[in-house]
C-alpha cells in the first residue's frame, strides 16, 4: 500500500461514503456549535444531547474533505453512551495521535483508530480534528452553561497545528 | 516561443522525480521553481564575498552593497520604474502593508472611501481593511461578472461621489486567472477624483505579463521574490518616488534613519526611508538574477508561451466530465492561473490524490475567502502554469482527477 | 577549545585571500560569515523541494511546511524557548517593531513610560519612540558609567514611581561590547511595576554567549539570522507566548487570519498571526541549519574562545600607541566587539587603509548615535570576533592601524 | 599605485594635513549653514561670503575624514572668485564627476579633479560631496534671502547616493 493508499483505507473511505450520524439537526439538543476550518474551507455544524452525565447522541453536518467527514463520522460512533468526562478524555486521546503519540485505548476509539496515519500528513491533520474538537467545544459550552446554541470560528480550539 | 524541454534542465527542482514518476509542477502560482542561475547568485554572495550593506568601506562590503543595489536596479528596469522607488520588503505582504500604513493610515481621513474589488487576495485586502477601521473609512468593492472580470460599469458608480481616494486593485487574479484592466481602472477612479491613489497588486502578473509601469500609470505595484523565480524572503513595493516622499515611515530602526538624537529622529531619503535594518541582500541578489533569467527569455515569449499552454489546459480540463473552470473563456484575457472544482470531490482529496502521483496543485482558498463566497464553493483546485511547463503535464493532471472521482464519488444522494 | 584552523575551513568565504593575503574578517558583529552546512540546507530545500508552506496537499509543500517549522523550533530549543513564541520576521529591526507596534502602541497610554538605554542600537531605540509620539509616552533613559556599564543605581530610580511599563534593553551591546545584567534590570522593573514589560534585544548576544531564556525571565527577546551564521532576510521575536496573545496583528494579510468575509477578519493562533504572506522559508531552513552548528561547536566553547581571544585583542590594542580602546576592562563583562579610536586619524581613514590590505572592521556610529554623543565621539572603529578568528588575525589589524597613522597623521596643531 | 593608494594621491593628503580655508569664522559672511554626513559621522559648518554676485569667500570648519576634509580644502581654492551660477555650474560639474561621469570644465575644477578616483568607492562619495552640497545650499540660502545663519541636517542634498 502506498502512504495514500494507508490514509484512505477502506475503513475510512466508507465511514465517508456512509457516514453515521450526519444529520442537519438532533432531536432534544443541548448544545450546537459551529466550526470551521477556513485555511481548508471545512465547515462543521456539531450537536450533542447531554443526558445524566452521559453523551447521549451526537450529530454532525457540514462541508469538507473525505478525511474530516469521516473521521468526525467514525468519532460520533466512538463517543455515543459514554460519560461526558470519559468523552473529553478520549478526545484527548485522539488529539494526542494526531500529534504521533501512541494511542492508550485502541478499544475506545475503535474506527477512529484507522486515522492514525493522518499524523504523517500535517496539513491533514487539522482536517481529521475538526469533528473532534467541534464536540469537545460543545460539551464545555454545555458545562458552562452558556446557552444551547454557542457559535464559534475556530480551527481546532487549543491545537497548535495549522 | 521557449525550449520548455531546454528550461527544464535549468530548474534543479525539476530534476528530481517522484516516485519514479516525472514531477509535475502545477504550483507556480504559489511559487515558482528557481532556475540555477538564481541559486549561483546567492551563492556567490554566501560563498565568497558575504558582508552587510551600505557602511563598510572594506571591499566585501561595498561588493555586498553593489549586489544588493544591483538587484534594485534589475527590477526597476525590469518592471520600467525608477530605482528611486523601489523599495525592497519582505514579500508583497509587506509591500501592501507599506502602502496601508504609510499612506492611506497617514492621508486618509474619515469620510474618505477606499475601493477595491472581490477578487482581491488577502494580501491586498486585510491591511487596507485594517487601516479603515483605524481611520474611520468606508470599503467599496467592485463586483465581478458572471465569467470573472472585473464589473467596470459598477466601478464607476462606486467611485462617482469622489470620495474614493484610494483603490487597491490586483493586476492579474491569482484564483480566476483574469488579468484586469488596472490602466482603465485607474483613469476611472482619477476621472472622479484627479489625486486618488492607485495602488496595484501585481504579485500574480509581473512573473507572467511583460509589465511597463511607465506606461500603466499607476501609483504603486507590489511584488512577489519567490514567485518571480527567485528567493524567499524578498519582495517589493514599486512606486512613484512622491509617492513615497508622502508616505509615513512604518518600520523604523537603523539604516532608514539620517540622525537620531535622544530627543527623535530624521529620515533618510527614499526608498531607504522604507527599509528598516539589514536588508534581505542575498535575496535581492538573487531577485536581480531571477528578474535577469526572465528577461533574457523575453516576458513576451513567456506570455505568449502561457497563453498558448493555457489554451490547452483549459480546453482539456473543461472536456473532462464533472469539472467546473471558473474565471474568463478567453486566454487573451487570463494568466497563468486556472481554478476548477470537481463535482462530488473535495478539492483536499484531489490535491492528494494528484500529489501521490507527482502532480502539484495547490487546492484551499487560495487567501480568497471573500472571492470564494462569490464563487460558492469554500475552496477550488488550482492548476498554474509557468515557463517550465509543457502539454506533457496535462495528462498526469486529468488522469489524477478521473482517479480521484472514481475514489470518491458518492452515492448520487449526498453528492 | 574550538579548533580554529578545521573551523575556518567550513566557511567558504575564508577561503578566498584578499590580494595575496589572507582574509582577516573582523566584522562579525555587522554579519557573520555562513557555514557551509547552511548554504547546503537552503540548496536542498531550492534545489530538491521548492514550494511554497502551510496549505500544499502534496508531498514537496508538507517538507516546506516541514523545514520551515523544524526551524522554527530550532531557534526555540537554542534559546530555551517555547516554539509558540517564536514569530519569525526578516531582521531583528522588524522584530523590535512588532513590540513596538503589537504591544506598546496597543498598551500604553499617556502617563506611562518607557525606560531604554542610552546604548541601544536605533533598531531597538526608534521604534519606540515612534510609539511613544504617537501614544504620547514618556522616554526614560538608563545612563552609562564612565566603563562603559548600565548605571543600575540610575535605573532604580527612573522606574520607582511605577510607570515604567515598557522596558527596552540590549543584551549585549555593538559598540561598547558590554553585557549587560538583563535579568537584574528586568527583575528591578518588575519590582517598580510588576506587570511591566521588559523586551530585550538579543542581536549581539544570541551569536556569542549561551542564553536561556527561560532562565532570564524576560517577555521578548530578538534576534537576527545573519549575526547567527544564518542567511540575510530572517530574525525573530522570541516571546512569552501570553505576551503575543495579547499583542496587535501588525503586518496583515494571508497566512495570519483565520477567516475574512467582506465584513471583517478574525485572526490566526500565535506565532502565525504576526507571520503575514509567504514566509523566509529557505531562511528559516537556513537559519535551523545556523543554530545546529553554533550548537555542535556548544556555546560555552563559543563563549570561552571568545574570551580568551577578545583579552588577547584587548590588551594588544591597549598596549598599541594612540589607540583609546571603549567599555568595559574585563572580558568577563563584555563580548566579542570591540570599539577604539585613533588619535588623529578619523576611523573612515583607518577602514579604508585597513580594508585595502584584508582587513575588515566596521567603522561609524554603528546605528548608535546617542551612545556616539555620550562617547564624544563622531564615529569609532570596531572589531569583532567570531568562531573563525584566531591571534593571527591581531598583527594585520595593528600593522594597518600603525600604518594609518603614519599615513595621516596631522601637524601636532590640528591633531 | 593601488586603488587605495590612487585614492589617497599625495594631493589629496596635501589638502588634508594643510586645508586651505580651514577657519571657524569668515569676516562679513553673508550664509552660513551646518552640514553633516550621519552615516559617517562627517560634521561641516560653512560660510560664504559675496559681494557684486560672485563668492568673494569661502571658509569651512568641522570633523572627517581625510576625503571629507581634502575635498572641501580643495573646493574652497576651486570656487573662490567665481560669479556664484558659475560656482553652482561647478558643483554640478563635480557632483556628476562623483557619480562616475567624466568632467567637461578640467582646469576649473583644479585641485578637486583629483577626486575623481573616489566615484570607485561608493561609501566614500558622500564625503567628498559634504562640502560641495554645503556650498551650494549655502548660496541658495543666500539667494532665497533666508536670513545668514540657517542650519540644516542633511547628507548630500538632493544627491541620492548614500
Ligand atoms: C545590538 C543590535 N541590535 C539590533 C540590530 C539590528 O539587526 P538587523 O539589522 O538584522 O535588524 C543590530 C545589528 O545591526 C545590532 O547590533
Ligand atoms: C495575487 C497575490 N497577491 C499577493 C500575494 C502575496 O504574496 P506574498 O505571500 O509573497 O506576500 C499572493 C501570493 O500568495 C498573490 O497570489
């Protein structure tokens, strides 16, 4: 397999030819964000449903690459039913691999897993966060309180990659 | 015309296959491969003579002066202006940012209006945007037609009431391709007010377009090093020297000085008023021998060459199924630069798909977001052409995009 | 102990002699010569990877990105710094300017002062007071003793009635050689004004001696890549990233903002928000290449070969007739330049005689006019030390010195 | 001879270790204006008298370098005498000499066409300009009527060397 061929395995290629939880709106939301990525053009409208403590469901919609549609695709699945803490925890996980670490819970992040060669292509990177950092910004706005609908620009909350 | 198979040979880039495959350099627009006989320049400077500029009296240093003044020298003649006012920055960032802060910061003044257009690159945008809010302007932007010139009649209307005293235009656009009529547009905004400032973005044209600034009749033109086939690092703001007798000083430190007293500051004449510190010299050394390189081939053959290759990607790239040219029909009224989207295919993936297989496009929004929002889409391929290209590197290119629709084509639903 | 002789071998410039003779550069501190590994990395990236940062898709713009940043982050590793602080910008010059502009324009407000040095160079003294006329600040200055030190006791005072908010220092200084006890004077401002600023210039000092700036605790820091066996066309701002954060975006256009629509921008993270339009790539490259030499040789063996080579300067020089040597006695105190004059001989006279036999010293005020005045000077002759010199580099700048004066020595009457 | 040796011809060293109109005053001035070089840290007070339209005299005092001093020693022996638009014919004459441009009026110039060597040596032009530009502004000032004393900061007039 080449390098490209690797970061566009079929795992990935069909959570972006099928994606899971791509929806224009989520039933009972409690919190919705936007996000951008403007050096690519990816936009993203991310919901979440909040319900004892645990994520309850998550929606995604917008534009972009194959590469930031599935990935926040394969996420959505990763993330659904678990304690918000352990969400944020695993976002951090993700964030983490996208700088090259090696990922501790391969289990938890289950298909988001395939998207660890995407570290080797920096400019990607940015791409496969947007999901992920979309749903870390809408859970701390739903903590804080602040409203259901908080709208941000942002590329990727407090990652230094460009 | 050129001996694109001889050029070749002169880009050390173009040596270097990738993957076995010839490398099909698709990006000049971004910037351009720099020819051996730039490298040797600054080689020379680094390797046997380096030095700083203008105060040694050793015979290093006044050889390091001579270079960097020469480089001043080759793109005044190069572009047709006075050495006088060429100021060397940067890039042509920079060279923007000069004009905002220097001129329109300093004369401009609320009520005041500032025009310029949709197509502009951020470069020749945010800086003049950034000095409205600061003095209270007002922005007006002309708008562009269905194929992507420049709408001259609602330019005229824009600047009618005469209170446009200063528009910043590009020469050729970096996304669309469109070369603009900047001589039209600068009597047009002079014909409603004698005094405005005409301020051009001539990144994308002078590597491109023979470029008499004599006979343009503007105020000032910005370009660009390391699209020009030489170094990064080096850029310029070409201007009238009154111009520049106007403008407020904007980096200020040592060389651009006349005396300095712990009560202030003289200034030194122009255009060393403009350039704070040491100066980019190797770069400017290698500018002169890049703008040197141009002229030697004639930028008429260089024109003629891009429109004659730009005819034929085009044609190829509008016969292939599910791609979209944007920008003017016409190579007579276009540059080097040709954007496109893919249906069904984000421009990333294309830009992958080709760049595995040794093609290099540049895909994004090109620092055009508000031209992006008029062409609506969030970002575009870009396919740009300079003197080393052939009809050789057309096919790599439509053989990537079939391979990446084939990739990526979705169920007909979510296309 | 630097082994001089292998070391004088990697610089191409030293190869070549001057009429016969050898190449005596004295002149590092205006620009060192370049290692030869630097110039190999600036070919490899022009030669092998041309293209353009941050937004290619295809592998040649990923390494772009690649050596731009990995320069980036040598710089931070060399000075002990964070990589999110470090903006790169073309000189030192420009660096001093985004503080003034970024954070003392944007900060301070009449009723506030700035304290600087009557030493400074103009790069690090009128940026400032461009800002403080146009804000309407007060300018303090830190005297010098009769040797040549910053006079601390005065400094305490100037800033004891707490005003003092911006606090602009050399490192090490041009002209007199003097290094000067930043951290002391950043910690005696803070103690006056604990939110003060205190920005350093760190252009004579990054090159000579080890500095950890996390250990002087100072909030900027600049720099300039061709003092540090680097290219022209590069230096930075070396900073507390909370300080960037907070400053003003300052050059504008591509590549700093994170979003434009016709209404407005939104700016880019730090660094990259003070980083507009293409960068200096091939000089970043370069410049990572520069800081991993000077790291190989170690700084402390930069340093302690200086020292023992500037004593042995000093005391030739002291020991020569005519010659009054400036700053301060001891090496312990001071670094690589060392000023004097000739009684009777102007110091044009001196370079010039001196450069005609391959000799090369700077000669002028060093773009330090207010230090000149208190000097009583008009202009000095200077020297300056690198890696490359050896004592053999003393006796051809005595022989010419001694022949200068017997060149135009005057009539005792005029003398 | 070496091209420093030609810089530095005995003629030259002759008007700088004897400058002819070395003074601090001149008797009945008419202008006097200050003129430095700050690049070099050249410094030049010049005063001019005249009467019936010509320069009946001419005296310079200050600091720098042998060129700065020499040139204006020898300008002083050039000019004296001369109807001032003939003197200002002259200053053009050698400006264009500095500038590498052969010199028509030979025999007027004297002593000061020894500087021609200096048009070799960039940085050195400005001083062997300084006195000439202070002559010149010297007279102009005189001719605008601007009162005798104006001072000006300036490196070389409108000359756009450096
Ligand atoms: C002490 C000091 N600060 C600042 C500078 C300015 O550096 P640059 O000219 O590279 O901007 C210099 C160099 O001339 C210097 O010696
Ligand atoms: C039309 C146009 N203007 C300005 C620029 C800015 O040039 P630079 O990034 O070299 O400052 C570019 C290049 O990106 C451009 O294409």
């Amino acid at each position: 397999m080449s390098e490209l061929e690797q970061l566009y395995q079929e795992l990935i290629l069909d959570h972006y030819r099928s994606p899971r939880n791509r929806a224009p709106g989520l039933r009972g939301e409690d919190a919705h964000v936007h996000h951008s990525n403007p050096l690519c053009g990816d936009e993203m409208d991310l919901r979440v449903r909040i319900r004892d403590g645990r994520l309850d469901g998550v929606a995604f919609d917008g534009e972009g690459c194959s590469i930031s549609q599935a990935s926040a695709s394969a996420m959505t699945e990763a993330v659904t039913g678990r304690p918000v803490e352990d969400v944020l925890g695993l976002v951090e996980e993700f964030r983490r691999m996208m700088h090259g670490e090696d990922p501790a819970r391969d289990d938890d992040l289950s298909d988001a897993l395939a998207f660890r060669g995407v570290a080797r292509f920096p400019v990607r990177v940015k791409c496969a966060l947007l999901g992920w950092m979309a749903l870390r910004d809408a859970i701390e706005t739903f903590q804080r309180g602040a409203g259901t609908h908080a709208v941000t620009h942002d590329d990727g909350g407090d990652d230094d990659d460009r | 015309m050129l001996d694109v198979a001889a050029l070749r040979r002169e880009f050390p880039t173009l040596q270097h296959g990738v993957g076995g495959r010839r490398l099909v350099y698709l990006d000049a627009a971004a910037s351009a491969q720099t020819p051996r006989v730039v490298l040797d320049a600054m080689e020379r400077y680094y390797g046997a003579g380096r030095s700083n500029v203008h105060r040694g009296v050793y015979p290093l240093a006044e050889a390091a002066t001579a270079g960097y003044e020469g480089g001043r020298a080759a793109l005044a003649r190069f572009l047709g202006a006075d050495p006088r006012g060429v100021v060397l920055t940067k890039n042509a960032t920079e060279a923007c940012n000069l004009v905002a802060y220097g001129h329109v910061r300093r004369h401009l003044r609320p009520g005041d209006a500032i025009l310029s257009t949709v197509m502009e690159h951020h470069a020749n945008m945010v800086p003049f945007w950034h000095a409205a809010e600061a003095n209270g302007l007002e922005l007006r932007h002309v708008p562009i037609t269905e194929d992507g010139r420049l709408d001259l009649g609602a330019a005229r209307e824009l600047v009618a009431d005469g209170r446009v005293r200063f528009a910043a235009v590009t020469h050729v656009s970096n996304v669309l391709g469109t070369i603009n009529p900047v001589a039209e547009l600068a009597a047009l905004v002079r014909a409603a007010r004698p005094d405005a400032v005409v301020h051009v973005d001539g990144a994308q044209a002078a590597p491109h377009i023979p470029v008499d600034l004599a006979a343009l009749d503007v105020d000032s033109y910005a370009v660009t090093g390391h699209k020009l086939c030489g170094p990064t690092g080096i850029g310029a703001l070409v201007a009238r020297p009154e111009l520049l007798e106007g403008m407020e000083p904007f980096l200020t430190g040592g060389e651009m000085i006349r005396d300095v007293t712990l009560e202030g500051a003289t200034w030194n004449d122009v255009p060393h008023r403009f350039e704070a510190g040491t100066p980019p010299i190797a770069e400017a050394i290698g500018l002169g021998a890049a703008v040197g390189f141009l002229e030697d081939l004639g930028m008429d053959a260089v024109r003629a060459h891009e429109v004659e290759l730009g005819a034929v990607f085009l044609s190829g790239l509008r016969d292939a199924p599910g791609i979209e040219v944007h920008g003017p029909e016409d190579m007579a009224d276009r540059g080097a630069a040709i954007s496109f989207t893919v249906e069904g295919v984000h421009p990333h993936d294309i830009g992958a798909v080709l760049g595995d297989r040794g093609v290099c496009v540049r895909v994004g929004h090109h620092c055009c977001k508000p031209l992006m929002r008029e062409l609506g889409a969030t970002a575009t391929v870009r396919a740009s052409l300079h003197v080393h290209n052939d009809v050789d590197d057309l096919e790599p290119l439509l053989e990537g995009i079939a391979a990446a629709r084939a990739m990526f084509a979705r169920p007909a639903v979510s296309a």
